[in-house]
C-alpha cells in the first residue's frame, strides 16, 4: 500500500504539469537521456557497506548518461577522519559514467558533535573542498567539465553547473542541519565540542555562503533563460522544509529548524516564477522517496516547480530521471529498486 505522502504526491502529479512518476516512456523523444540521484549512504552503523555494491553495480549497469550524489557520505553518528573523504572518492571512481558530489552536513556541518569527533565544522568544510573536488571535472571514471562558483580548494568550489540536453543542472552546498546556522547558545554547545566562538563563526560561514548560493542559484537562471533551456535541476543535500498537507493549521517550513533555508527559497520561488521551463528541487537528508509540488503551499501548486526527495540510509536505492525536452512535463520519475543479493 502507498503511504499517504506519496499518495498525496501522486494526485498533485496527476492535476498538475512538470513531472511525470513511473516507467520510462516507451517512445521518448529522439533527444531523451537519463541520469540517475542518489545519496545519504553508506552508514556504516546501518550495515550499508554490504549492500553498497549492488547500489554501484545497478548504476554501472543503467544507461544513465551521469549521476548526482546530493550528500552525507557518512552517517552522522560517526567521527569525520580523514579516510571517511578518500574512502568516498573510492566509491564515487568506482561508477563508470561520471558522478558529480554535492556536500552534505555529515561531512562537515555536524562534525562538531562529540561522536563525531568533536572537530571544527569551518575546518572540516575547508578539508571538504580540498580533498573532494580535485579538478574542475566531475568524478567518475569518465569525467565531464563542470563550471564551478569557486577556484580549486577554495570557497564555494563544490558550487557547480553544466548544460547536457537541453537542460540546465545546477549543485549548491546548502546541507541539513538547518544549514550550519547556529540558532542560540543551548544549541551551540548541546553534544558538542563548540564554543561561543566557533558558533559566531558558523553563523558568518552560513550567511555569507547563503548570500553566494543565492547568487549561484540566480545566475544559472539567468543562464538557463537565455539558452532557452527546458529544464533546470538543482541538487542540495539539506531538506529545506515545506508546509505539510497533513496539518492544516500549521506551516511546517517557518520552524526554527529550517531558518536557515528561507532566504534561499525565498529567493528560488522567485526565480521559478519567472522561468518558462520545469525546476526540478532535487534533495536528500530525510531518506525516503518523495515526489510532490510543495509550493507555495499544500493548496496552491507553483505548477512548474517539482521537488524530488531521494532515498537513504537503510534504503539503499537510486532514482532515475528521464528527460525529454520534446514533453511538456520534461522529466520523469522512475524509483529504481536495488534488490540485494
């Protein structure tokens, strides 16, 4: 039986243009490709390093033209060292087609918590942009050219976009954990080796990568407008919370817990508003698999924007998205169920 939030998605799809949920079409336009989402994964405290291998092997034996990692590469249980970012560029080389990495919090936003090690967030984010991105390329062992926001290991770097199809792909660092942004004292040092310093710090890291996302996010607009793309996806790793259709009464996406992305939405609401072609919201962090129109509300369908949530932890799965800029709804959705052995 379908559980009712995707119940609740399936109807909105089906009163409403810009995605469609299913088996790929059978006669695709003549210029369709598809890519794969994935993320959230391996945990290691979740036994996922024995299932991971048919993750990767269901990849590597798809016809995906590329695929986007939207973040956590570890659980956010466990110490951020050293080997946790190599062993990750492991995996990522271990796909054949090329793999483009969006960072999620696990890997630097929630180090500080005492059972991660206790590390400093802003070093580890630092480390995170040396190590993670060491070309210009994507990962994978066929690479393609990525434009990115930032110079090699430095600010803003894991920012990237490339055009394939017709469509627009954008990646932004925008992780969970409310986006780095620190929302008092108790919060500062809860299960963590922060201090009052270091918190004042995070606060400044998020508002002035904030301002840049939002930057990024409105020049690949800008971009898309004047190629006349179809399609525009853009990868984060954070779900920025949306107000819920179960609860009437209450706007879920003005909770403290998801401040720090309301700048950013704001901003992207806008943006769609006033592109012609289909936004596909790609974002883990919450680990199950959800397609609906959450904007800009339960009840009023901002009808070309689409959010797609990817699987994670224990649910080790991957989704496939085709693109056909010859349909009106240009991408669809195909959950690709990996059966373990």
């Amino acid at each position: 039986m379908l559980n009712k939030n995707f119940s609740i998605a399936l109807l909105l799809l089906g009163i409403a243009a810009g995605v469609s949920v299913g088996p790929a079409s059978a006669n695709p336009g003549s210029g369709a490709f598809s890519f794969g989402l994935w993320g959230d994964m391996p945990y290691k405290k979740a036994g996922d390093d024995a299932k991971l291998p048919a993750v990767l092997q269901s990849i590597n034996q798809s016809d995906i033209a590329f695929s986007i990692y939207d973040g956590d590469i570890k659980d956010g249980s466990s110490k951020c060292t050293d080997d946790v970012y190599t062993d990750a560029l492991k995996m990522f080389d271990s796909l054949a087609k090329p793999v483009v990495y969006v960072p999620g919090d696990n890997e630097w936003t929630d180090c500080h918590r005492l059972n991660n090690g206790g590390y400093d967030t802003l070093e580890r984010l630092a480390h995170v942009r040396k190590v993670m991105f060491p070309t210009t390329d994507s990962l994978g062992q066929t690479r393609m050219p990525l434009q990115r926001q930032g110079k090699l290991g430095e600010k803003y770097v894991e920012n990237m976009r490339f055009q394939h199809g017709g469509v627009l792909f954008v990646g932004i660092n925008m992780p969970g954990s409310n986006n780095n942004l620190v929302l008092n004292a108790k919060e500062c040092t809860a299960k963590s080796a922060r201090k009052a310093a270091q918190c004042d710090a995070a606060n400044a890291e998020y508002l002035e990568r904030d301002s840049a996302n939002v930057e990024w996010m409105k020049s690949a607009f800008e971009l898309a407008a004047k190629e006349k793309a179809s399609g525009l996806v853009l990868v984060v790793q954070g779900d920025p919370g949306f107000d819920w259709p179960e609860t009437e009464d209450a706007d879920e996406s003005t909770l403290p817990d998801f401040l720090g992305y309301r700048n950013f939405m704001t901003a992207l609401t806008a943006q769609t508003e006033k592109f012609a072609g289909q936004v596909l919201f790609v974002h883990g962090d919450t680990h199950f698999f959800k397609v609906d129109k959450p904007l800009y509300s339960p009840t009023k369908l901002l009808p070309n924007f689409t959010r797609l949530q990817t699987f994670g932890s224990p649910s080790l799965h991957w989704v496939r998205v085709t693109v056909d800029v010859n349909s009106a709804n240009v991408f669809q959705v195909q959950p690709v169920i990996v059966r373990q052995p």
